[in-house]
C-alpha cells in the first residue's frame, strides 16, 4: 500500500504534549504515529457514537406513550420551578 501523508501542523498545551509523548513511548512508537491512530480512532468512533445514539432514539421513541403526566406548565409554575433549581 502507498502511503501519502502530509505535514500539519498544530499547536498543544505543555500538558497535552507531555500526555502523548508519555503515551507514544510507553506503547513504543512515535508520537506522530499515535496522533494518527488516535485521529483514526475518533473519526470512526464518531461515526459509530451517532448511529448508536440515533438506533436508541428510534428504539425509545413512543415508549412512554401510555403514561400520563400531569404538571402545570403555566408562566407561574414555570417560573417557581426555575427559581428552585436556580438556589441549588
């Protein structure tokens, strides 16, 4: 397989930087190198988290559909509710 890569610069925090050097040399290869897999892994993962998410929303959809709630939505109620959970 040819490989082509390109040069890409970035800039990291004092932390991130010492954070993956210590990762690369534990796993015994270059920090670029881990930076690729890790880019690799989040984009798949990404992917992988949305379908995951969007399955759970159609599966959950009309779940509650024979529960029946009862609670006041007027301006009032809305209101004392906001300034409760604002005094946490």
């Amino acid at each position: 397989m040819l490989w082509c890569m390109r040069r890409t610069n970035i800039y990291l925090t004092d932390e991130q930087r010492a954070a993956l050097s210590a990762r690369a040399t534990a796993e015994g290869i270059s920090t670029a190198e881990l930076v690729r897999r890790l880019i690799d892994h989040a984009l798949v993962a990404g992917s992988e988290d949305l379908a995951d998410d969007l399955a759970a929303i159609d599966v959950s959809f009309g779940v509650l559909k024979e529960v029946d709630v009862d609670f006041e939505r007027s301006d009032g109620q809305r209101g004392e509710h906001l300034e409760r959970i604002g005094r946490l």
